[in-house]
C-alpha cells in the first residue's frame, strides 16, 4: 500500500487562555501537529489520533530525529484500515511533551525554558488543548477518536468531558484508570531520572549536560511492561549476546550485557535518550497516573458517560499485562449500565501491550470495521 503523504508538522498558537485541572492557567499555549487526507466539505469525515506516552504527532511519517517511520503508519495511510483517501486524520503532539507543543523543554514568555515551572497537568487538559485545537481547525465533530494506551486515555476522556465532540470511540489497549501497579513503574522510572546528577533539579537545558542515564533506565523499565514474558522468551530466551570480538557469547562474571535481553534494553534506554526529553517524561507519567475517569465523575465510572451519543469500541489483547483485559472488561460494564452503544473483542497476540501497534490483523479489521 502506498504511504501517507502528510501536510508537514503545522504549529499554532491556540487563541485563549488553557484552563489546566490544577486550577492555573496556560497562556499561550502551541500545538504542534500533522493531518493526512482532506478534509471534506461538511468536515465530518476527520478522525483524531491521541498518540501515547513516547509518541508524538509523527503518526504516519518518518520521523525528523530518529529517520524510522510513524509510529502507526501500518494503520494509517491509503487503503489502510484508516484510510486517509477517505478520512482527514489528525495527530497533535500532546502538551506537555517536547515535539513542538508546549512543554517543560519550550520557552516561557522570558525566553527562558518552563523546566519544572511548566503546570503540572492531567489527561483531560491533553484533552483541553486538543479540542481547543479542533476549534481552530473548524472541525466541531469528529467522524471518530481513535487511540492506544496513553491515546486511548484521551479517547475516553473526550468521550466523558467533550461528549458531543466524537461519534465514534475507538480504545485500544488501554484503562480508565491507573492501577497502584502501574503508578510503581513511573515512580521508578521518575526517580531514576531526579537521581541523575544531571538532572540538576529540571534545570539542565542548555548546561551541556541532560540526564541521559536516568531517562534510559526510566525508559528500560516502562519497555519491559510494553512486552510480555512469552514475547521476550521467544526472542531472547536465556541467550547469551555475542561478544564484540565476535566471538560466542557466554558468562562475562561482570556486569557488561552477557544476555541478549540486557543488551535489547540498553540500546532502547539510549536511543530514547536522542528522541524525548526527561522533563517531559517526568509531566506525562504523572499525567498518566492522575488518570481515573471514575473519580473525575463522582466516582461511578457509568456517570462519566452519561448522555453519551457516540458509538464505542473497546479492544484489548491477552498478553497485555500493563492494561489486562479485566481494565477494559470494567470500561465495557460501565458502557453498559450508560446505556452506550459499546462493542468489545479481546485479540489473541504474542506481543504484550505494544501489540497494538505492531502487526495483528485482527485489530486491522476491526479498525477498518468501526470505522466504516
């Protein structure tokens, strides 16, 4: 099938003031982003595509720093499942990371950049400033939203706090919640980053010095929950990694990577490092684990969906241990007991929670299914 071909990254600019859930206020505020497709006449035909914790607005093109291509360009193109000869597409960089929209590594109005003055924010200001976007845009409802993990957060939460804004709901692989355990994983991800000497208490932009070591062990221990342990035994089982000298791999008795998993997770922990910035890390994990539909409604998660009018769709794996089917399974119950319109599968892959964005076609005919 042919590739995409987007508009280049756009930034704007959004006209008012953000109101963030933590009672301050974003002037100001920039939203970097791509489209793919054309918007038709009516602009009805556009589909919104939350990205996840590590992406960014690099949906279906290569991307600019790491040359690999977009993070879901096997879903997304012509003839793909979101058919961009049918629909506009659209994916924004979330605020609060650090690919063009606002975020701690962006400058404030001194000139100077937010560091760890940034806001701290939550999923539904992610939202906010998405909408906000769509609003400049023209665009006042969405053919659908359509998301994956951290993305399907934001399908939610537009669904529940922007309910006239989306028709149908796509949630990939995903919660209404964080879960205690989940909350563990980013913990330790953000103190291996405030533990990095260079860290420098968020104060490291433009010293020469950013806390590269932190982010990578940060970034090692989140890519472990992205798998699942029969994925990571059938490519590495207890394999040794060859030694540089070519030579058969074996017991070093030293800390080097004598296994081929240890050295998997070492170059994904650095070559995250050239591509994301720690700060921002830090805002999106605590995003993430401020994350609770329920609570943000009174605390029945049914209410959050109350007087819906979209169509949902509700997709989990069986490998997926970081949102387990039993996440989606409650979202579904809740979706009922609104009345919603709401269709749920659980897919059968190999992959742990990054199957959503590797090859599965069943999730492909689903999309494509939903959508049409």
């Amino acid at each position: 099938m042919a590739t995409p071909r987007p508009l280049p990254t756009t930034s704007l600019q959004l006209p008012d003031p953000l109101p963030l859930d933590s009672g301050q206020v974003l002037d100001g505020v920039t939203m970097a982003y791509e489209t793919y497709g054309t918007l038709a006449s009516d602009r009805r035909n556009a589909i919104l595509v939350p990205h996840a914790l590590t992406g960014d607005q690099h949906l279906a093109s290569e991307h600019p720093i790491t040359g690999k291509p977009g993070w879901w360009v096997r879903m997304v193109g012509p003839g793909k499942p979101i058919d961009t000869d049918r629909f506009f597409v659209i994916c924004a960089n979330v605020i609060g990371s650090c690919m063009g929209s606002s975020g701690p590594a962006a400058l404030d109005s001194d000139g100077r950049p937010w560091a760890m003055r940034f806001p701290v924010i939550t999923i539904r200001d992610m939202v906010r400033a998405q909408v906000a976007l769509l609003d400049v845009l023209g665009i006042e409802r969405l053919h659908a939203v359509v998301g994956g993990s951290m993305g399907g957060m934001q399908t939610l939460s537009l669904a529940a706090n922007f309910p006239d804004r989306a028709d149908r709901v796509l949630a990939i692989a995903t919660t209404a919640r964080h879960s205690a355990q989940n909350i563990a994983f980013h913990e330790v991800g953000r103190q291996a980053i405030m533990a990095d000497p260079n860290w420098q208490a968020g104060d490291y932009y433009g010293t020469g010095a950013a806390p590269d070591k932190g982010l990578s062990v940060a970034r090692m221990a989140a890519h472990i929950t992205y798998l699942s342990e029969a994925g990571l035994t059938g490519k590495f089982g207890r394999r040794f990694q060859d030694r540089p000298d070519g030579t058969a791999g074996g017991r070093s008795f030293g800390f080097d990577a004598d296994f081929q998993v240890e050295s998997y997770l070492r170059h994904q922990g650095l070559a995250f490092t050239d591509r994301f910035d720690a700060n921002s890390y830090l805002y999106i994990t605590r995003a993430m684990d401020y994350f609770d539909l329920a609570e943000e409604h009174g605390g029945r998660l049914a209410d959050a969906f109350a007087g819906t009018r979209a169509r949902f769709c509700v997709v989990s794996f069986d490998t997926d241990w970081l949102y387990p089917t039993s996440e989606s399974r409650s979202l579904v119950q809740a979706l009922n007991a609104a009345a919603a319109p709401v269709s749920f599968v659980e897919l059968s892959a190999p992959y742990g929670h990054d199957s959503f964005l590797l090859d599965v076609p069943a999730l492909d005919r689903v999309v494509k299914g939903f959508l049409e």
